[in-house]
C-alpha cells in the first residue's frame, strides 16, 4: 500500500529504524521490531547508507522483513548523489520487484570516500526521474530550523515547494526539540501552499553522548525547559534516560493534541526506548 493513502483516513504513526552494519546481525534486530508492530505503525522507515551496494542490499532486506514478517509497510530511504541513472534504475527495478511501494527521496550527505556523480544533485531531481512510472509513492525529507546549507527560511520553502511539485506526496521532518519551531514552520507550509501532509519527527534524547551528535549533526535548538534538563542530570546516566524520555513524551502529547497529521519516531533501534515510548501514547494516537 502506498502510505499517502493513510492521510485520507487518520493520522499516521510511524517510526525510523537503520540496518545493521553486518549481514548477520539483521536477526537481532527482531526484538525492536517486535515491539514496534505491537502499536501497529502505519509504517516504518529503513535507512540508507552514503554508497555501496551493501549498503542497499540491507536496506532492502529490512524493508522485506517489515513487509512480509511483520505485515507493516516500510519506507525505503533512497539517496541519489554518489548514484547515475543506471544505478536509480536498478534500486527502483529491485523495489519494485520486492513489492516495495514506498520510498524515501533524499540527496544524501557528501561522502569523502565515495564521489559525488551528476545525475541527481537533489531530491526533487530523483522524484522527477521515477514519478513518471507511477510504481511508487515518494516522500521527502523537511527541516523545521532548515538544511544546515540553506541560506534561511525563503530558500528552505522554495527547495520544499519543487520537492512537493516534483511529485513527493508526504513529508518528513528532521528532528527537533521546540514544538512551537515545528509549528511556525508547519504554517509557512501553508502560506506556501504546500499542501501535502508534513510529519513532525520526534527522537527522545537519552544519553549525553547522543546530545552531543544532534548539536553537531543536525543544529538542532534546545528550548530553556530541555537544557534545564540536560544540565541537571547529565552526569547521572539513569535520571538523563527517565528525563529525556518524559521530554519526548510530552512533546508527542503536544503535538497529537494540535491536530498535525501524525508522528514519525526515530527510534535508534533501541526496543527499550520504543517500548517506553509505545506504552506512553497507546491510548492517544
């Protein structure tokens, strides 16, 4: 099923998950799975790594489990920028052979090791290409506090606004921590006329370590009530764990009741936090 018809019944459910950096370990990673299909997602995402065929090919096999072992529609994330046309034609013809309808559009970051070809230089370049055989729902990626390349809010809207009119049907928000962020940009959506469904996406923030990367990686903004948080209990690795995921709890509580068309959680592919997380919005969504 192609998850933009989800939208035109309820809010949707999601969650993010990342394959295995080994073939082997693909098994052990059933338990997550287990108790993400407990809340029955609408569905599940696998990501994509910066080039290599192995990277794909675990990918796939994820997106294969969710789809057949666990009755659950995955999202393929696919990136375009160290791949040619020949190589997009390959993943589509393998997806489509899999029975898989769903995929994620994104650039991807640059890769020193792996060099950057020309075909795709954006998403929306890779929605184009494989909109016209209409096997596929695309979805594409937002940022509520914009691309760490974006030159602000105006540039940020108008690359959103050519992935939409490319033919991306649901989109997907990078991490933050401000709903009120969230918010503001969800109504520049509108003003915009992007009128596609746009999905907050929410990652509980549990270790100091994990702070540190989404500073790094994504600018992603904490809010005075978080970073209250996080320099209180820092250095107590279980209060961190119990406080961050009351955080993200309240934040998915606020987000449900302003009436957005769903949530998508980055899980970590850690069961304990998705089960905490399951238990807390069972009742709600």
């Amino acid at each position: 099923m192609k998850v933009s018809q989800v939208y035109k019944k309820k809010r949707s459910l999601s969650f993010e998950i990342f394959p295995p950096k080994k073939d082997a370990e693909l098994d052990n990673i059933d338990e997550t799975l287990e108790v993400l299909a407990e809340l029955e997602p609408d569905f599940i995402s696998v990501t994509f790594g910066a080039g290599g065929s192995s990277n794909c090919n675990r990918t796939i096999e994820l997106a294969k489990k969710i789809k057949y072992d666990y009755k659950i529609e995955p999202v393929v994330h696919l990136t375009c920028l160290h791949y040619d046309r020949e190589e997009i034609d390959e993943f589509a013809r393998v997806l489509k052979g899999e029975g898989i309808e769903n995929i994620l559009a994104l650039r991807g970051d640059p890769n020193p090791n792996v060099p950057a070809k020309n075909d795709f230089r954006h998403s929306s370049d890779l929605i184009s290409y494989l909109k016209g055989s209409d096997d596929f729902c695309f979805l594409g990626a937002c940022y509520p506090e914009c691309h760490p390349e974006s030159s602000g809010v105006v540039s940020e809207i108008k690359s959103l606004k050519k992935k939409v009119d490319a033919g991306a049907e649901v989109l997907l928000s990078q991490l933050f921590f401000d709903n009120e962020i969230f918010y503001r940009f969800h109504e520049e959506c509108k003003i915009a006329d992007i009128d596609v469904p746009v999905i907050p996406g929410v990652m509980p923030v549990i270790n100091a370590a994990q702070i540190k990367r989404m500073v790094s990686l994504c600018h992603a903004s904490f809010p005075a009530r978080f970073q209250k948080i996080i320099s209180r209990y820092e250095d107590n690795k279980e209060a961190l764990f119990d406080a961050g995921m009351s955080y993200c709890l309240s934040q998915i509580i606020d987000l449900l009741v302003s009436d957005i068309s769903g949530i998508h959680l980055y899980t970590m592919n850690n069961p304990l936090v998705a089960r905490r997380i399951c238990e807390g919005i069972k009742n709600i969504v």
